[in-house]
C-alpha cells in the first residue's frame, strides 16, 4: 500500500520503529479506510484527481508542470502520466517532464539543470491570454 510506504518512509530507520511503527500505521490506515467506508465517503485522492480537472476550480489558462519519475513508489509514473494527457484534453497547456531514478520529490537532486529548466519555462511562459 503507498499510503503506508510513504508514511513509514519518515519514521527512523532502526528495526524497532520500521516493524512497530509499520505495523501501527497499518493500524490506523485500516481505521481510516473502515471508517470512510462505512461513512460512504469518496476517497480522498480521488476526490483531488477529479476536482484538479475542474476548469471552475483551476484556471487552464495557467501551465501545468508535471514533474515526475519512473522510479517513485508513492506516485505512480504511469498514473502522471495519465493524469497529464487528461489534463491536456481539456484544454490545459501540459509539459511532461520525466526522470528515470529519483525517489518521490527527489528529482531535483536527479538532474536540477531539467527541474529549473523546466519550472523556469513555465514561468517565463505565464497564463495563456484569454
């Protein structure tokens, strides 16, 4: 489960944490998930992967920057990427910028020279005119 992954990802690495403090998030993850199952309420990410879509919610005159990698464990690459070409059927102005080994938000560490690059041009690029 990733939720799980990126939880215990913060927590010290010594055997006694990663087993106890592992077994106590899936505790909690199996808590939240019964309770937001029996309250018939819609998943969170869900809820964000929608509503990102949402041109009354955010404006598609602004570019969008999907930064991402093939190597993340937490945020499917293929699930961007999918995200991404949505987004561009809608109307936004989408730049896909992928990278091959870095870790979640580590893509900055991969190659900062492609992350600026690619931020920088978004920047400079600004909304679309009307």
């Amino acid at each position: 489960m990733r939720s799980h992954a990126a939880i215990v990802l913060g927590l010290p690495k010594t055997f006694l944490w990663q087993w106890l403090g592992g077994a106590f998030v899936h505790f909690l993850l199996l808590c939240y998930f019964t309770v937001a199952t029996l309250m018939r309420s819609e998943n969170k990410n869900a809820v964000i992967y929608r509503e990102m879509h949402d041109a009354n919610l955010f404006d598609n005159k602004a570019p969008r920057v999907y930064l991402y990698s093939r190597a993340d464990q937490m945020v499917l690459f293929n699930e961007v990427d999918e995200h991404a070409d949505i987004a561009a059927s809608k109307g936004w102005d989408v730049t896909k910028v992928q990278f091959e080994k870095s870790a979640h938000c580590g893509h900055l560490r991969e190659d900062e020279a492609k992350y600026w690059a690619a931020i920088m041009e978004a920047w400079k690029q600004g909304p679309r005119k009307a």
